[in-house]
C-alpha cells in the first residue's frame, strides 16, 4: 500500500493516476472528501487533517511506503513530523519526500525548511529518496491575472535563465521511485531540460494563447515589496527575492536530466505544458 499525502495538489493528483494505472494499491489522505471524490473507486482514502494523530495513525496503518508532500509554513514541522512517528510505528519501508532545490543554497529560508524535514527523516530511520525540483513550469500561473488584465507579466529576474519542471515529470519520478526497488538512500535533484528567461517564457505564452505580452523589468526589491504587501509571509518574499537576484546574475542555473534518466522519456518542454494549461491564461 503507498499513501499518498498532497493528493489534491499539482503533483499528487498526477501520482496518484499513475499509480491507479500502474496498478499499484494507493491511499490517499486529505481534509476535505469532496476534493478526492472523484477518484478511482480502488483509491482508499482517509478523511481528517494531517495533525490528528488518529487520522494519521489511521492512513498509515499497513502503508509500507509514503509519498510526503511537506506542509512548508507548520510549526514545529508538526504534522509532518507526526506522518514520520507514526509511519515508523506502522513500519513503513519507504518515505519519497518532494523537498526543494533550494537545500543546497546556503542560508535560502525555503531551502532551510526542507533540508530540516529532511533531517527528520533520516533521523527516523525510515529509507527514504528526496526529490528536490527547482521552479515548476505552474508557477508561471501567478502571471494570469496580470496578463488577462493589462497583457503583462512583471519579471524580477531580468535575463536570469532556470530549467523549469512540469509538476506531471515530478509525479512521474515519484511514480518511478515509489514502485520500483533501488532508489532508498538516493536524492535526486530535478528540472526540465530547457534553460528559459522569463522573457522567453512569456514569448512562449504569447505564441499559444495568440495574444501579445509585455514582459515588464522589475527590480527585485519593488517585486519583494509587492508580494508582501499581497500578503505573502514576509519570511517566504525574502527567500524567493535571493532567488530572483541570484537569477539576475545568472550564478544558478541548475539544469539536470535526471527526468529522462529515471522514466526513460524526455521532460515536458515549457511549450507543451502551457498548451496544455492554455485556459488559466485566457
């Protein structure tokens, strides 16, 4: 039995299918029953919320390996925290944690939380495989409603270049890893395989929804500034402005081919997946 936490979200909703198709037995836990009601009827689930230790204990029970999407922003790392207790106490065999690319950049606030509930892992004694992605290509949908409105997107990261990932490849690893033996112990830092500026991600989004886009230079700061006044956690818009400086100076551009390695087919190309997700942007 896998169990399959975040199965609402842009990864777990994917693995899950893969998984369902794969004929792999999956469980899935999630607060609110109307979001997993659709699933296949095969998918068990447990309704209640990752700090109860009894709904925990309940969608651990006979699971020998758990897909753990951390709660970034928990105090304490709480529930998770809890998820690995109770899955050690189950004895549970795997856990395939979704951590961030960010861990190896000294002193990034985000990469600092994971690397953290990393730690609790290997600690617990559990085998465990970390996916660390960089940015996914869904992130871009944050540029939605500026593009609907005023046909612009504001970019804090100059010319800087990134790989972004389709959530849909970070499933299909997981996919890989959590039903094929040989991953325990392993970290595997993931990317797509373009090299892309935001300039030409807009390019990009210009072309498939036929309409033309500003891409607009914003310094970091102002950018930072903009997001905490959104309300963003002053903490978070800090971490995310590193990156976006670190971008301007083009000193990180991690690009892997660990997708393709690992499922044996190429990553999703930044074209296919806004194709693909045309209508959040129209």
């Amino acid at each position: 039995m896998i169990l399959v936490t975040g199965a609402t979200g842009n990864i777990g909703s994917q693995l899950v299918n893969l998984l369902v198709t794969k004929g792999a037995p999956v469980r899935v836990i999630s607060r609110d029953e109307k979001k997993v009601s659709h699933l296949d009827p095969a998918v068990q689930r447990v309704i209640g919320d990752r700090h109860d230790p009894s709904v925990v204990r309940k969608a651990v029970q006979g699971a020998d390996k758990v897909f753990m999407l951390a709660i970034l922003f928990d105090k304490n790392h709480e529930a998770d925290r809890l998820l690995i207790e109770e899955a050690k106490q189950a004895g549970a065999k795997q856990i395939v944690m979704i951590s961030s690319a960010t861990v190896r950049l000294e002193d990034n606030f985000i990469g600092r939380l994971h690397r953290e509930k990393e730690e609790l892992i290997e600690q617990s004694g559990i085998p465990w495989t970390f996916l660390r992605p960089g940015g996914f290509m869904s992130n871009s949908k944050q540029w939605a409603d500026t593009i609907k409105s005023q046909s612009k997107v504001f970019n804090p990261m100059g010319e800087g270049k990134t790989a972004p990932i389709s959530p849909y490849d970070i499933a299909r690893v997981a996919a890989v890893v959590l039903a094929y033996p040989g991953h325990e112990g392993k970290v595997y830092e993931l990317t797509g395989a373009e090299l892309l500026s935001t300039p030409e991600q807009v390019e990009i989004l210009s072309k498939v929804i036929g309409k033309p886009i500003d891409c607009v230079d914003t310094p970091a700061e102002v950018a930072a500034e903009r997001a905490i006044a959104s309300g963003l956690p002053e903490p978070l818009v800090k971490s995310l402005a590193e990156l976006w400086v670190l971008a301007r100076k083009g000193t990180d551009r991690l690009r892997t081919n660990e997708v393709e390695r690992l499922t044996g087919q190429p990553a999703q190309t930044f074209e296919t997946w806004s194709r693909e997700h045309r209508s959040a942007f129209v």
